[in-house]
C-alpha cells in the first residue's frame, strides 16, 4: 500500500467539525469591524522578501529564524507573508490607498512562521487584523481598543482577557533609553541569558520581554523607559488611558511590552489571556507611524493589531463559549421507485420555498429501513418520506409524535425560522 502523504508540521487542516466554530468566530469579527465602518482588505500570502526585512527589521525573531523564504523559478527572493501589516501597506501604497487619505482597513488570513509548534503556536496560523491609516491622534488608538473590547463582550470572554498597555515614545526618545538600557545591562551582563547577551547588540529592547528570571531580576533596577518619554508622546498615551477610563475600559501598564517588531512606536497594547498558557497573548498591536515612509509612502500614521485566530478559538472551547452548530432539519428519501426519479425535484422546491431549512437528500437505492437508519444518523430532526402521490413526514427525534401525511409541499412547516 502507498505510504500516507502528511500534512506539513505545524501546519493544521482544519476538519468539518471545527469549522463551525471557526466560521461563528469569522462571523463575528466580520460584523464588528463593519460596525465600525472598517473595510475589508484581501493581499496575496506571498510577497518580495525585501517587503519583511524592510518593515520588520532584520533583527527580529520574525526575520532571523522564523520566515518561509525561498527562491522562485525566477531567482526572486520570495517569503510567505509572517504577519499582515506589512502587505497592507505595501498594498496601500502601491494602490494609492493612503496618501492623504483616512482608511480603516481589516485582514483576515494564514501567516507563516518557522516555529516550533505547540499549543497556540503553529507554522501556519491566521490572524484578523486592523489597521487605521491617516490619524495621528489618540482617539484612533482608543477606538480600534475599544473595538477589541467589544469583541471580548460579544464572544462572552471579557473577564479572561487583560490589556497591557505601553508607550515606546518617539524614536528620538526611544533611542535615547536604548543606549542607557544598553549601558545598565553591560554592566551585569553575566547575569544575562545567552539571547539577552546577544541582543545587547542587535535589539536590546527586546532583552525587556525575555523569559529568564535572572534576567528579569537584573531588570528590576533597569532604567524605565517611561522616564524617557519625550512630551508629545506622553500627552499622547495620556490622551489614550482617559479615553480609556471614560469608555470604561480597564488596563494595567506594563513598562516592559515592547512588540517584537521594529515598525512600532508611541503606542502598544497586548490582550493577555492566563487561560493558555504560555502562548497567553491573543491580540496584540500598536502605532507605526513610521512604516508607511519606510515602504515607500509618503508619511502616515498608522495604527493597528493583529489577534491570533486559533489561540482566540481555542480560549472559547476552553471557556465554553462556542455557540452549538445548527442541526439538520430534514431528511429526504424516496420509497417508492417513481417516487425515486422525483425526490432531488421536491428537494429543490423545498430549498427554494424554505431557505432557512438545512436540507439533506439520501443518495443510495436503498431499503425503507435502510434509508431510515441513515436518515437518523444524519442527525436530522425530521424525516420526508417521498411517496407516488403525498408524503409523510416523520419526527425522528421524538418517536411519540406521530407521522403526518402532506399532500403538498406547502403544508411542510417545522417551525423553523430563518
Ligand atoms: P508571540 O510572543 O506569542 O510569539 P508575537 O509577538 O510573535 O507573539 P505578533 O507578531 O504580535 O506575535 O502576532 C499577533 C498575534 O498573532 C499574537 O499575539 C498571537 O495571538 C498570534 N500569533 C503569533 N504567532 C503565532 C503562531 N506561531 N501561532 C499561532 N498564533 C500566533
Ligand atoms: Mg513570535
């Protein structure tokens, strides 16, 4: 026998009886970003590998380990996309979408990572995202928040989620506190772990979000990088936390979320989630508004997040919160042999007069008790016996209630409303 293909490490097919929570999760973020008069916006998964290197930034775990690149049959460099800012604005900017205009755009779709897989994290994962171009104002910032809130209310997982909050100030700002982070942690680089150690160099900023607790106990008495925001920024986050409190939206600073990518500055947020795990952080975004200038642009701000589909799946099943998918209603089976050449007709009929009815006809020559047997498995709540001239219909989940006989289709009601 022929060895079985397998799909991809990491990489997940989703089977028919996830998709129900995965389309009523869709569903939802679908009506809320157009709530909010926010568009949706469809880029290809595979760009120029340039694109990431460029907005990422080389020294990232994204772009130093983490992407899917390849050389096409042509010798171009190509990445299948690791996240979905950098499309949207490279797509922006070559559409002409963001010049001098406000846009409030939404993605939804499969990212790439080279990671080793694990609860929450995988190699193929999709992310929904915002992203708002053309306001510089705090208001924005507040607003696609509030949107996030909103949708922890309507899935029912509002008390499981936390926001941090933080500012990364201007680049000047930022660039002042790296090289005094950078100085303090010289001094105790002994005490540091080996990607701490390497990081001083590349990316110290990132040294603030790592995992050892030695390190962790050295940055203790870091330098804060609140004690380096410039004042434009730091009006800006205010502007942000009151619009926060007056929406009634609670958060918790936390000085040490940077974002492991380079676009970012002044604002950032994270969603963080105890119920996961490590892989605890379900959304997470902030302002770039440097990044549509870097692509090529002419200067925007921007800001967005991106939140991870599957961990956002899985925190639902794990809280109970995944709506029960609908059932079949009806059965439909032929049982006698004119009957057999009319049902997939009355089939029809009953599919264009009753939409809102899931419709299952039985395909096979079976015997009646046959076709009974599956028409019970079908799980569907209710049975169409096709005769010559009539039909009887059958409730098969409550054997107490006797069989009727329709003469005509129309008199089909099962109190099912659309
Ligand atoms: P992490 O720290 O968990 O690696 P990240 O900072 O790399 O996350 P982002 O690039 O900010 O993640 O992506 C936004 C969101 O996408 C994350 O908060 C998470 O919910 C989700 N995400 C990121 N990487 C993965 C992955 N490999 N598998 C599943 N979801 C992911
Ligand atoms: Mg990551």
């Amino acid at each position: 026998m022929a060895k079985n293909i397998q799909a991809i490490r990491g990489m997940n097919d989703i089977l028919p009886s996830d998709t129900p929570a995965w389309q009523y999760v869709e569903g939802v973020l679908r009506r809320v970003a157009a709530q909010y008069s926010y568009q949706e916006i469809r880029m290809p998964v595979l760009e120029s590998t340039d694109l990431f290197k460029r907005s990422i930034g080389e020294v990232t775990d994204i772009v130093e380990k983490e992407m899917y690149t390849f050389d096409d049959r042509n010798g171009d460099s190509l990445t299948l996309r690791p996240e979905g800012t950098a499309s949207c604005v490279r797509a922006g900017n070559e559409h002409g979408l963001l010049y001098n205009q406000i846009q409030r755009l939404w993605y939804l779709g499969p990212m790439f990572r080279h990671e080793r897989p694990q609860k929450g994290r995988y190699r193929q994962f999709h992310q929904f995202g915002i992203e708002a171009f053309g306001m510089e104002g705090p208001d924005i910032d507040a607003e696609i928040i509030l949107l996030t809130a909103r949708l922890w209310q309507e899935f029912g997982i509002a008390e499981q989620v936390e926001l941090q909050l933080n500012s990364l100030a201007s680049n000047e700002a930022r660039a002042a506190y790296r090289e005094a982070l950078r100085e303090f942690l010289r001094a105790h680089e002994d005490g540091l772990d080996e990607d701490s150690k390497r990081r001083l160099d590349t990316n110290v900023l990132r040294v603030l979000d790592s995992k050892s607790p030695e390190t962790q106990a050295i940055l203790a008495d870091a330098p804060k990088l609140s004690d380096y925001w410039d004042d434009e920024s730091r009006a800006h986050f205010d502007g942000l936390c009151q619009r926060l409190d007056a929406a009634g939206i609670r958060y918790v600073l936390n000085e040490r979320l940077v974002r492991g990518l380079d676009y970012y500055n002044r604002t950032v947020f994270e969603w963080v989630t105890t119920e996961l795990g490590a892989q605890g952080t379900v959304c997470a975004g902030g302002r770039y508004d440097g990044l549509v200038e870097q692509l090529g642009g002419k200067a925007t701000p921007a800001v967005g997040f991106a939140m991870g589909m599957e961990r956002l799946v899985l925190l639902l099943e794990a809280q109970g919160k995944i709506p029960p998918s609908p059932t079949l209603d009806l059965y439909v089976m032929a049982v006698t042999p004119a009957a057999e050449l009319n049902a997939p007709a009355v089939a029809e009929q009953i599919r264009t007069a009753q939409p809102q009815l899931r419709v299952q006809l039985h395909s096979g020559s079976q015997n009646i008790k046959k076709k009974l047997a599956r028409a019970d498995k079908s799980g569907a709540t209710y049975a169409l016996l096709v005769r010559d001239t009539d039909f009887e219909l059958k409730h098969l989940r409550q054997r107490e209630i006797e069989p009727v006989v329709l003469t005509s289709l129309s008199d089909l009601n099962l109190g099912v409303n659309g």
